[in-house]
C-alpha cells in the first residue's frame, strides 16, 4: 500500500512546500483512499487543503504544480476574459474564461462568483489543476481563496485583450493595431459631424471602433494604446467608442502583423452563441435545417424588405425585385446558430445563381425551390466567417465568407485512432 | 424557445436507450437519455437508407432504414411532416442521406422499448459527409464514454457526481446526460470497453472505405484499357466483366462517375465508355 501511495505523497510534498510530511498527513490520505474509498485525486486535494493551511506558501507558476490532478499553490493571475454561463437544468451558475499567467494563458472554470472581471489581478489560493483535451485547466471552487491585488502587482494588468471587452464597459484600456481606419460623414441635429470609424485587433479578438475626435493622425497599420474608452452596442455587438476623454498614443508593444491579424479568430458554436455579441469570427459545422425564407425571395426596391407579393407594409404596391439568400440553422454538437447567407454566397453554396432559379421560377412554384435547397443542403458541413449577434430565439451570423471544408479527413481518423490505442 | 442542439450518435449506442426525461410544462422539450450519458432532443444522422416503405394504413407514413457502420436508424415521418414524406416517397435506395429529428421512445409493454427518429430535415448527401459524420460522432462518443469512466471511478451519484464532473471540466450538458445514465443503465467498465470497441470499429471503416474505392478504380483502368478494341468499352459490358472481378454495379458506377468528373473518362455515345 504505501508503494502505491508514494508517487501521490510526493504530489502532496511539493504542493505544500515542504520536504517531509508528517505520519499523520500520511495516514489521513491512506484513510480516505483505502477505507472510505475515495479517489485519489480527491483525497490528495482533501489532504493538502487540510494540512496547507498556516504555511508559507510560495508564488508557483503552473509548470511547477502538481501534475495531472492536483491543487496548484498560491499564484498570481491576470483575468483576459470571463462569461457567465447559467445551467439549463439547475440552479447553478459557474463562469470560465481565460487567464494570464507568467505570459502563459490559461483556461479556468470557477464555481462561484469570485468578482472576477477582465484586467483583475488576483492572487488565488487552492485552485484545482487539471488537463482537459491536452491543456492545462484551472477550476477554482468555494474552497478557494481569491484576493483582488492592487493593479500595480503585474504588467500591464491595466490593459483588457479585445475578447474581454463587453458592451457598456466604462474606462476601458487597450493596445492594438488599427486594421481599418477611415472618416465618414453623419448627420446629427447639429448638422453633418465627422467621425472615423474602423476596426482594432489585438490577437484575442477584433473590435469595430468610433471614435467622435478626429484621428486622422492615425493610419491603418499603426499600433495604439487607448486609455479611457468606452464600449456600447452597435448593430447587437460591441463597439469601442474613442470621445474626448479617451488618450490615444502611439505604442512600441510586441503586435502581430496586420496579415497575421486579418484571419478570423475560429471558435466553436458555443462560445460564440455565449457572447452578447462578436466581430469577425470562424464557426465550422454541419446544415442541420434550412429555414422558411430561404431561396428565392423578392424584395421592395425601396427599403430592400423582403416581401411576400407585390405588396410592401411601408411602400403600399410595388415592382418586386428578385434576390436569392439561405437562411440556414448550423450545428456543430456544441450548439447552433442561425446563419444568413447573402445571394452570392448562397449562389457559392448551392450551386446555382439568382438567374439560374429565376428561370426555375417560371415553372415550377417558389416553394419548390426552396424543397430543392433542403433536399441538397441538409447536411452539408460548412465552415462560415461573420458577425454574430445574439437576439431572443438566439444567435445569428450574418455570413461575410464561406470556406470549404477540408475533403481529406484521413490524417484526423488516424490521429483518432492512434490517440486511443489500447 | 432556443433551438436544441442536435446529437451526434451511433445506430447501435442509440437503439439500445430505454430513459426518457419528459418535459415538466406542456411545451417543455422531451429527452432521450443514451447508455453514454448522451442527453437527446434532436439528433442529427449521416448515413445510408437502405429501405423506404410507406407503412401508414389511413394515413402515409413513412418508415426509412438509415444504416451507420453500427446499426441502422429507424426514422419517421408521418402526415405533419409533408415536406419530408414527399422526399421519402421519391427517394430511391440505397442512398446516402442526412436527416435532423426527434428522438423517441416507443415503449408499448413493461419488457420492449423501442428507438426512433421523427425527421425534421433530411437532405440527400455523400460519402464524403458521411465520412466527417462517423468521425464527428466516434470523437462525441468517445468523449461521452471518458465521461462516464470518470463516472464511474468516483462511485458518487446525482448532484454530487454532477458536480464532480463539472469540476472535473466536463462540458454541462455531457455531465447532466452522464449523471442521469449512470443511475439507470448497468453500465461497467466492460460495457465501455464494448462501445469503444464499436466506436473505433466505426472509424476505421472511413479509412477502409478509402482503399476499397482505390482498388475498384485500378480494377476499372485496366478492365477498360484492356476491353477497349479502338471503338470504346460497352457500359453494359463493363458491368458484366466487373461483377467478374468483384466489383458491383453501384461501386462501378460511382468510380465512372469520378473519372469522369476527372475528365478521364467520357461518353462519346450513349452507352459507350472510352478512357481519354
């Protein structure tokens, strides 16, 4: 017994700093193991809350924890970001997200509500350490201890990553690459106004931006830090707002090139349908319906709504205009979201242009179109790239690109099977 | 309501769930809970109909046989899905296709419980998405089975093993399915091992698949290099000569189909074949 117990022993040592540990600690965990059955993570993690208290604990960084299971020692962490994800089926909320440590960033689910925002700096004791899929995971829980430290403690513990930031922030600080800049003129009561508007990206994420003070000193390409932003909602996604107050200076940070910014950042369904709102981002999954509405449609050539006959609700009768779009829902296991697919991109993915079912049209009914387009696109995988934007039945891409999903599929079935060799 | 995500499952895992979760409210979504925690509403199926039979007396209904290298499907659609009904009655099998539907249980006594599928969406589709379907779902199985060994090596039960797996960084919904399996199915380490043994199974018929289609079409070359006098191969010929060699109508005629769409192979007459 004591053979098998060594390896774990040892865990606990390291954990609590210490170079001996006393029968007692041992009996305890040959206890909780032998006689009451309990699973030896488990009761490593018991022992070591029971028996860490009191000691000078040492800041760790994650390398020197514990491996596989076990209860890392006190470390210092920066929040990048965190969502609220409320369960379904029980009562329980917990969050997870994603933090900075010692450079490295790592993913951390936490049962309680600790007040952690992005840009916090906290010092957490007793999280638990685990690998999930290959990576290193955090999960903190009501036995942990999280102090919020003073923002001075750690670099730039100012500064949010642009996936951290959430419509209605306040005092807001960023580093980023301006991707896009440009004036446009808008017409406020006061008469037409300049504004610039544009997007910034960081390698986290990319954010759209207005800003009501001239930038015209700005360039695509330029690296800012902007101090004192503020964030609201434009078109159901976050919009980092630049007014009199924000401070906008050149920085020398380390940045990704404007080209290895450019790509969207790719993520499953279901961190995309958790978000409020987000810009620019890459889902792949299958078609599992096509919606009503899909096809051929007719629009008013007025205000662009789709309408049934030649009947508009605003514009009374009018001369329909034809347009084609696919409203599909996407899944991929994760959850699902609805994508809207403009008449170039549906004509990419079914095949056939607006012309093409124009002249369909002339014979066979418009809903047969639309039996057509499931009959060939149920199923079908797709990887789309857009702006989602959650409103109450859930969340919508309306897509800017589609790719095609990778054909050769064989060098994945090998790394499946060789991953679970017995 | 939120659109309930769609499972991805094998034939044979699936016809063997007999727990059902029904929704409290009256329009509450319904759940089929599989022996590895997989906790259904809709599910979403890519395989190959092998029987369409229209099995209503007073009204249609349409039974189709939807066969995954594990087992086969039993799918629906009846009166209040016309869209569907009117493409089972015109599809001709065997056939690959993709269906999104309801889970249900049929239980007509104590000792039989019967699983099915009520199509919402189906679609005709290919071995190809057939092939990402039986990897998408041997890598959701598989993580559903880790799941449930966690499981069962913690020896807790409801809230407590909830929360265990959830600490354990398991996703919700797999955690909620495996908290609720656990109770009801007699489920060991043998039985997993069983299932995982499937699930590989499954997968590697992809790769299979893959050098059967490569050695049909080296058969193929070489029947039409060698039958071909100047004046081209007859089709009808060439399906008697590949039967000869092993090789049946369908897998002969999806390969011409490649050829030809590789510009390899035409048609120069009605059913002449000639290698380019």
């Amino acid at each position: 017994m004591k053979e098998e117990l060594a390896p774990h022993i040892e865990d606990i040592k390291r954990a609590l700093s210490r170079d001996k540990v006393g029968d007692d600690v041992i009996e305890h965990l040959r206890s909780l193991v032998f006689d009451y059955g309990v699973p030896i993570s488990e009761a490593k993690r018991s022992v070591i809350r029971m028996y860490g208290g009191g000691d000078s604990s040492s800041e760790t960084s994650l390398s020197e924890h514990v491996s596989g299971d076990g209860v890392a020692g006190e470390i210092v962490a920066r929040v990048i970001r965190i969502s609220e994800k409320p369960s379904e089926e029980s009562e329980r909320t917990f969050f997870s997200g994603l933090m900075s440590l010692r450079g490295k960033e790592v993913f951390f689910t936490s049962l309680c509500d600790f007040g952690l925002a992005p840009g916090a700096v906290v010092r957490i004791k007793g999280a638990v350490e685990r690998e999930l899929h290959g990576r290193p995971e955090l999960i903190l829980d009501e036995q942990c201890e999280v102090v919020m430290l003073d923002a001075d403690v750690a670099d730039h513990s100012d500064i949010s990553p642009l996936s951290g930031v959430r419509i209605s922030d306040a005092n807001v600080s960023v580093v980023c690459r301006v991707l896009e800049t440009g004036p446009k003129t808008i017409s406020t009561r006061e008469g037409n106004k300049i504004i610039f508007t544009g997007v910034l990206a960081d390698g986290t994420g990319k954010l759209p931006f207005t800003s009501w003070v001239d930038l015209s000193h700005v360039s695509e390409g330029d690296v800012l830090r902007l101090e004192n932003a503020y964030v609201r909602s434009w078109k159901g996604m976050p919009n980092l707002n630049i007014g009199e107050h924000t401070t906008v200076a050149e920085s020398d940070a380390e940045m990704p090139s404007a080209s290895e910014l450019e790509p969207p950042i790719e993520m499953r369904i279901s961190e995309a349908t958790s978000r409020v709102g987000l810009f620019d981002v890459l889902v792949e999954g299958d078609i599992v319906s096509i919606k009503s509405g899909s096809g051929l449609i007719m629009r008013c050539p007025k205000c662009n709504r789709v309408v049934q006959a030649n009947e508009c609700i605003t514009h009374g009768v009018i001369e329909p205009v034809a347009d084609m779009r696919i409203k599909a829902a996407v899944d991929d296991g994760t959850d699902v979201l609805t994508v809207i697919l403009d008449r170039e991109l549906a004509a990419q993915l079914y095949d056939h242009s607006l012309s093409d079912l124009m002249d369909v049209a002339a014979q066979i009914p418009l809903d047969k179109i639309e039996d057509d387009l499931r009959m060939h696109l149920t199923g079908v995988p797709l990887r789309v790239r857009g702006n989602v934007s959650r409103a109450k039945h859930g969340s919508m891409m309306v897509a800017e690109e589609i790719y095609p999903v990778d054909e050769d599929i064989s060098a994945q079935v090998d790394r499946f099977l060789e991953d679970r060799k017995v | 309501m939120r659109r309930q995500v769609s499972w991805r499952v094998f034939a044979h895992e699936f016809n063997r769930a007999n727990l059902q979760q029904s929704g409290d409210e009256p329009r509450a979504p319904s759940f089929v809970i599989t022996p590895t925690g997989a906790k259904c509403n809709r599910l979403f199926v890519i395989g190959v109909a092998t029987e369409v039979e229209n099995i209503g007396v007073d009204t249609d209904l349409w039974r189709a046989r939807i066969a995954d290298p594990t087992g086969v499907f039993t799918t629906y659609a009846g009166q209040y899905q016309p869209e569907v009904s009117i493409m089972l009655s015109k599809m001709e099998v065997p056939q690959f296709v993709a269906l999104t539907g309801k889970a249900r249980l049929y239980e007509p006594d104590d000792t039989s419980t019967y699983a099915s599928m009520r199509i919402e969406d189906i679609g005709i589709s290919s071995s190809f998405a057939r092939d990402k379907w039986i990897l998408n779902t041997g890598i959701r199985s598989m993580e559903r089975v880790s799941a449930m060994r966690l499981a069962i090596g913690s020896s807790l039960k409801g809230w407590k093993l909830m929360n265990h797996l959830l600490d354990k960084g398991v996703d919700e919904n797999i955690a909620d399915g495996v908290t609720r399996a656990i109770d009801h199915y007699p489920i060991g380490s043998d039985v997993l091992n069983d299932i995982k043994h499937i699930v590989l199974g499954a997968v590697r018929s992809i790769v299979r698949d893959e050098l059967q289609h490569e050695k049909s079409r080296n058969i193929v070359l070489e029947l039409m290099q060698s039958m071909d006098e100047g004046g081209g191969v007859e089709y009808d010929a060439l399906i008697e000569a590949s039967k000869e060699g092993g090789l049946g109508e369908v897998m002969l005629e999806e390969v011409v189909q490649d050829l030809m769409r590789e510009g390899r192979c035409s048609e120069p007459k009605i059913g002449i074949l000639k290698l380019v």
